[in-house]
C-alpha cells in the first residue's frame, strides 16, 4: 500500500507540471535602455556659457585697451608717497601679466562660446551638439583651474606689494603697518576662499554634464 500511494503521488505531481500543449510560448523580452533627456545639466551649462561669454567680451576690449603707464598727478595728500609706491607696484604687477590675462579672455571667449552652441544644440536633441558641450566641458575645467592660479598668484603679488609700500613709507607707523599686514593677509585668504568655491562648483557641474551627456540612455534620445 504504501508503495501505490507514493507512484500515485508522483503520478499526479507530474501531470502537474506537464507544460500545457495548448497555451501559446512566452518569450521574456530583454530589458531596453531608458531614453532619458540631458536635463538641467545641459541648461546650466547653456547658462554659464552665455554670462562667461558676456563677461570675456566685456573683459577682453577694457584689457587691450587698458593703459599701461600710471598718472601720477592724480595723487596728492598726506598719503601721496603710499598711494604712489602701491600704484606704481600694482601697474608693474599688472603689466607682467598682461598676455597672460589677454589670452586667458581670449580662452575664455572661445568655452563659453563652446557652451553656450553646444548646450543649444543639445536642448534641440542634437548628437553633435551633445558633443560640442562635452569637448567645451573639459575645456572650462582646464580654463577655471587656470584662471584660479593665475588670478590667485596676482593677487598675492598684488596685496603683498600693498604690504612692502606700507612697511617702507615713512608716512606710516609700524602699528598700523602690521595691522594693515593682518588685513591684508585675511582679505587675500576670504578672496582666494571664495575664487576657490566658485571655480570648484562650477568644475563640478562641468564634470557631471561630461559624465551623463555620454550616457547611452541619453545618447539614445539625441538625434
């Protein structure tokens, strides 16, 4: 008995699970890609380009067109042998770095024009433009890093000359030259804290549009 009642379990297991010759086969489908737009991303880029572009075409003119002698007659008082040696000292500071600054506008000109064509053509669904933006994306990293040293060396050239033309001129006490030293150290601090800030946030948003721009899901919906 006990031998019957096991074949007849198996029996009824099997039937159970015998596929049903009538039903129609299921083929599981392969999940596809999510389609997905370039987003926020792609606006703030167009959005930078456009101020960076506004902002090298209004730079760009004032330093080609900028003197590069000092008007000494402009100075007069109490004060006149200071004000002179930290004019003097930041219009010889300002003409070393003259090419540098011209061609960093003119750098500059050209990414945020970069992002601005780009970030456009990639609101549109354009491939191309997809492309455009992520080229002029890597370039503004390499323009912000730039810019941050070589503005960050100026100033402290700059304000240090401030410091010397203070400690030298005689008009000047030595209490009130250290305090001016203290001031100028923590404004040269604050300011390259905030450059700082800046450049790194907007590297940021740079790196992000880079890495999802390149994204198959978003390639798949760009044209």
């Amino acid at each position: 008995m006990p031998e019957l009642t096991t074949a007849k379990y198996l029996q009824d297991v099997q039937i159970e699970e015998a596929p049903n010759p009538l039903s129609p086969e299921i083929t599981p489908v392969a999940p596809q890609n999510e389609v997905k737009r370039p987003g926020a991303l792609a606006w703030l880029c167009t959005i930078l380009g456009g101020l960076g572009l506004l902002s090298a075409m209004l730079t760009l003119p004032a330093l080609l067109l900028s003197p590069t002698e000092f008007d000494t007659s402009q100075i007069q008082g109490e004060q006149a042998e200071v004000m002179l040696l930290v004019a003097e000292n930041s219009m010889a500071i300002s003409n070393q770095f003259r090419f540098f600054n011209i061609a960093l506008s003119g750098a500059h000109l050209i990414v945020a024009g970069g992002l601005l064509i780009g970030g456009l053509m990639t609101l549109s669904r354009s491939k191309v433009g997809s492309q455009i933006l992520v080229w002029s994306c890597v370039l503004a990293i390499g323009f912000e890093v730039t810019r941050f040293l070589l503005q960050g060396l100026q100033s402290y050239l700059q304000l240090n000359g401030v410091k010397d033309a203070m400690v030298t001129s005689t008009a000047v006490t030595t209490q009130m030259a250290s305090n001016l030293e203290t001031g100028i150290m923590i404004g040269l601090i604050v300011s390259l804290g905030f450059g700082f800030l800046f450049a790194a946030g907007k590297c940021f948003v740079y790196y992000l549009a880079t890495d999802k721009l390149q994204r198959p899901e978003v390639q798949a919906g760009l044209g």
